[in-house]
C-alpha cells in the first residue's frame, strides 16, 4: 500500500544531517581546492536518505555481504559520498584532506575508487559505466539469491551515453525488480543545461517505453525523498517486475545561491569569501525550511 | 618433461570456440559456480549453447550491446561471482574497449572475457577482422592477456582460469585449426611460455593458431632450407615471459615473431621492445598482418596472401638468416 504519511521526525532529522553534510562538503572542497560542488550539492538529500534511513547499511561494516549496494555513476561527484563516510565515523575529515590526491599516500581522489575507499562499490569516473555494472550486480544478487537491492545513481547529461540505454533496455528485459535506478536530474551538465547541450525529455516516457517504473519527485525535498524510498517495492531474489526509476529533480548547486543553475560551478575548487558566502547561504535555507517544517 | 606437438601425432582438426563452451559445461556438471555472458552469436548446437539450455538460470544474454555486456559482467563479479563472458572478439576489443578498460581492469574484477575469431578468422572483411586487440589489452594495465595455442590448451586456460584472482582476456579464433598439443599432459602456467619444439639457429614466438603454422614452417626450414628452428608458445602475451626470451637469445641468438593480428604492438611489438631494450643484435623478423586493412577473401587464402602459411614463414625467415 502506497503510504503518504511520512515520519515527520525523520524528515526533520534527515534535514539536518542534509545541512551538516553540505557545511563539512563546502568546508572540504575548499581545503583540498578542487571537486564538483554542483552535482555533489544536487545529490545530498537522496545520498543522505539512502545511507543514514533507507539502506540496509552498516557503517562500521562497508562490506557486510547482505548491504544494498549504491553505484554512484557520476563518480565525479565522490566528494558527497566522502563527506557522509566521514561523518558516519570510517575517517576523520582531517584524513580525507591529508590523503587527498598525494601520490603514493593517496587514499581519496576526485573520481572514487574502490581501492583506496573500502565503502565505495565501484571505481568511476567516466560516465555511461554505472548502470550498466549496476545491472550486472541485480543480476549477480539473483543468482545468488539475496535479497539485498542495488541503487545507482547517474547525472542527467550523463544520460547522452549509450551504455546507458543499453542497460535501460537489458533492466526491462531482464525485470530487475531489485535495481533502482535514481537520475540526479540536476539539469546542467558541464557547460550548460542539458536541454541545449543534448535534451534528454520527455525522460520519465523514454524510461517506460523501456519497462521500466517511473516515479518522479522533487529530489532536493526530503519529504519528497523520504515518500519515494519508503515505497519501493519490497526487494527479493524473486522479484521479476519492471525495475524503478527514481526521477530526482534537483537543482545543481543546490543552497548555494551564487551556485545554482549555474553551469561554471560543475567542477573546480572555491576560494575562502565563497566558502563564507555557501555557509551562509545553506544556512539561510535551511531556517527557512526549519520555519515551515 | 619433453612437450608432445604436432610432429608426434597425426593431424586433429579441433575448435578452441567449441572447446571453451566444453570446458565451461563440464566445470557447471561438475559444481563450479560461476556466470556466464553472452551476445547474440552463440549457436544452440554448440557446447556452449548446451551450457544456455543446461544452466538457464546463471547464462545471461545481452543481444547485441557489448559494451553493456562487459560492464554488467563486471557488476556481476562485483556481487561475489566468477564470470565468464564470450564477446566477438573485434567488438570485445574496438567496441569495449572501455568497459575492458575501466570496469574490468582497474575495478579489478574476476571476469574471463573470451574473445573469439581472432585475426581474420571471421571472414567478412575488416569490420569482422579482429587485429588491434593485442596492441590495445597490451597497454591496459591489470589485465592478462591468454592466447590458448589449440582447443586442448583453451580447455586448460579457462578451467585454471577460475581460480585465478583479477582479470583476463582469453583470445581464441573461429575454430577448426590443428591441434598443436597431443594431449593436456605438460606443465601450463600463465606466464610461463613453452619450448614446443627445439631447435639451435632461431627462435620462432608465436602464440595462438601461429604455433602451429610456425612449427610446419619449422619443419620446411629444417628440411628445404638445412635451418635448425625452435618454436615457442608465448601463450600469455601478458606478463610475457622475459626468461624464455633470454634464453632463446642465449642459445639460439636470432628471433622472429609470428602473430594473428597486426604487426604494430602486439607480440612481435612486445618481443621487440624487449629485445631493444635489452641491447640485442641478432637478427630480428615480425611475422603477422601488414599496416593495412586486410584483403577480402577466405582466412587462409588471406594470410597465404600476407605470407604467413607455413611455407611463407618458412621463406621470410630463410630471407631473414641469409638474405
């Protein structure tokens, strides 16, 4: 049964984890000078709904056999994923900045690697490649008959990539039920939105000509978030159904004002001013959301 | 322990693509536990179509979307399976290229990407001829490249294969060529290339349907040219066994390299690099496809036509030693 009624208490508790991930995430860019704070803002509320409420997960085991796996295709956007390691307590953000892209004493970089970070799934970076590993292992879990879900996450101009609609089109054949696919539908891409670039509309009609089940939702309300993962379907070996698509509309740069639709803001490093001028503005919004929730 | 080639037993014609799906069955009967991916171009009465019917449940198909394929063998693997994936070889290595690359090699996964119809054993022209894949797996990092010299060897490639940690590529041709091996009965490591015939005045490297061509041309250089030929099977391109090169400089000073594929970097390239580096002056040959997109016409007529049949060999390297 479809349910309507959020926890609100969740929702609020998801709201503040989604602040502080966003304050360590500007704090951290701006040490380490580089990243993609566009896309790594868009996706924090569906990141935080998925690793602290909605996925079988346990931090002080990232390699639990029976966790849902999350495949972040758009592997630039690790920085996000970092953040929510640190703060559930795998290193201190102090480790991150230190290891940061140092060589040989590397253990963090732009793009995730699995290597280096225990709690990464797949090593990415170039796009069109998430989804259809992702695939891959929906599949290895019903071969192996466990029940946990695979979630991958892909930007909307990655979509461009073909290997995407060849894993779109094997999902639906196959009946996935246990893949969920979340488009990060952030509307730019690097050098502008992704209507000029290549338009990817109508999306939600492409995804069900492919069999697939599409729910389309504001992904940067966490109520909206929240409602969304708690009606996906019960995920078993078993499940042959149409897979789900998860069609986040978000903004890229979201709650940073100076940064929001704003393509120059997919990928660099932000100076000390602007550090102060994002802090303010998360805070900003985030009273303001407070006042009403 | 002295290998038993060619020259011990009549000649068997045997399909390395035939054995692969063989190996793979028997292991399923036996209990191995692992996934296998496929494209549109298995055929049902092969033994690898016995393996679809058999084990329905772990034989996935793709279509025809390779680079899908690959990057879903790897999420496979990614899950706790071994898995082996038959991709058409020229598509496995142009078209995947960075699946292979990315989601095989640096993810570091356990999948055996068997690539079939090497060089142009396909027929039909370029777009079926599958001669850049040596040049290309040789410059990706963490990934074993295995030519299996006939369809016994390709047995015991992909049953040792299961065990192995990381990845690898198994490149295999259309089938139908002489077995090079009596039997299974001699010592096959990855890595480690073997003396299939000895021989004092040259060393002929060869590596997959080559070794047999290059020991028939052995057989014309020793008995119309008076010239003592060694051959060895490089059967791993990749870690290529460096210690048999030294050795086969040592004892028999001259190389000439044999190849399915294009010249330009794969083992010919490999075998030289080395060579180069290591300040060698002995004479030198690579043996393989020319620069050029191949001439059309059926695969033996073609690597008749670009002198690498037996007596074709056996002539460059006579011109070679005494040109």
């Amino acid at each position: 049964m479809y349910e309507y009624n959020i926890d609100i208490n969740t929702v609020r508790e998801l709201e503040d984890k989604a602040y502080k991930i966003r304050h360590d995430l500007l704090n951290f860019i701006y040490r380490i000078g580089m990243g993609h704070l566009g896309g790594e803002l868009s996706m924090v509320e569906m990141a935080v709904a998925l690793y602290y409420k909605y996925m079988n997960y346990d931090p002080k085991n990232p390699k639990w056999e029976e966790r849902d796996r999350f495949v972040l295709s758009k592997g630039h956007c690790s920085e996000t994923l970092y953040t929510i390691f640190s703060d559930m307590g795998m290193f201190t953000m102090d480790h991150m900045v230190e290891h940061f892209e140092t060589l040989d004493t590397a253990q963090f970089g732009m793009h995730s690697n699995r290597k280096y970070v225990p709690a990464i799934e797949v090593s990415a970076g170039s796009l069109g490649h998430g989804l259809p590993i992702a695939v891959g292992m929906a599949l290895g879990a019903r071969l192996q008959k466990k029940a946990w879900r695979t979630f991958v996450m892909v930007g909307d101009g990655e979509l461009a990539e073909g290997t995407n609609w060849e894993a779109i089109m094997a999902g639906g054949h196959h009946e996935l039920g246990n893949l969920v696919l979340i488009i990060d539908k952030n509307q730019l891409s690097m050098t502008g939105f992704t209507r000029d670039t290549m338009n990817i509309d109508p999306l939600a009609d492409k995804l069900r000509a492919f069999n697939w089940d599409v729910r389309e939702f504001d992904g940067n309300d966490m109520y909206a978030v929240c409602e969304a993962l708690q009606n996906l379907p019960p995920s078993s070996w078993e499940s042959r159904r149409k897979p789900i698509c998860l069609i986040s509309n978000t903004v890229k740069g979201r709650d940073v004002d100076f940064m929001e639709y704003n393509w120059k803001w997919h990928g660099g490093g932000i100076a000390k001013e602007q550090l102060e001028e994002a802090l303010e503005s998360i805070k900003k919004r985030y009273e303001q959301r407070r006042s009403v929730r | 322990m002295a290998v038993k080639s060619t020259f011990d037993f009549d000649q068997m014609l045997s399909s390395a693509r035939e054995a692969y799906g063989e190996e793979l069955l028997k292991m399923a009967e036996e209990g191995y536990e692992f996934a296998f991916t496929y494209s549109d171009n298995v055929a049902i009465s092969s033994s690898a179509g016995k393996l679809i019917q058999n084990y329905p449940e772990r034989c996935i198909n793709f279509g025809i979307a390779e680079p899908n394929q690959v990057g879903a063998s790897a999420g496979l693997a990614l899950s706790g399976m071994v898995v082996y994936s038959q991709v058409f070889g020229p598509f496995l290595s142009l078209r995947t290229a960075d699946q292979i690359h990315t989601d095989i090699a640096y993810n570091d996964v356990n999948v055996r990407l068997i690539g079939t119809h090497a060089g142009v054993t396909a027929a039909g022209g370029p777009t079926h001829n599958c001669i850049a894949d040596l040049a290309l797996y040789r410059a990706i990092p963490n990934l074993i490249i295995e030519v299996p010299a006939d369809a016994n060897q390709c047995k015991m490639a992909i049953r040792k294969s299961f065990t192995h940690d990381g990845p690898m590529v198994i490149r295999i041709d259309r089938g139908g060529s002489p077995l090079v091996y009596a039997d299974t009965d001699y010592e096959y490591e990855f890595g480690k290339a073997i003396e299939t015939l000895p021989g004092t005045d040259l060393s002929i490297i060869s590596a997959g349907s080559c070794v047999y061509w290059s020991l028939m041309a052995a057989k014309i250089l020793k008995d119309e040219y008076g010239i003592s030929a060694r051959v060895i099977d490089m059967h791993t391109i990749k870690p290529m066994d460096y210690e048999m090169i030294d050795k086969c400089v040592k004892e028999t000073g001259n190389i000439i390299t044999v190849e399915e594929a294009s010249i330009n970097g794969g083992l010919g390239g490999g075998v030289a690099e080395y060579l180069c580096e290591r300040g060698f002056n002995g004479k030198f040959k690579r043996i393989g496809l020319p620069d050029e997109f191949a001439v059309l016409g059926d695969p033996d007529e073609i690597y008749k036509y670009y002198g690498m049949d037996p007596e074709g060999i056996a002539k460059t390297i006579n011109k070679v030693m005494n040109g």
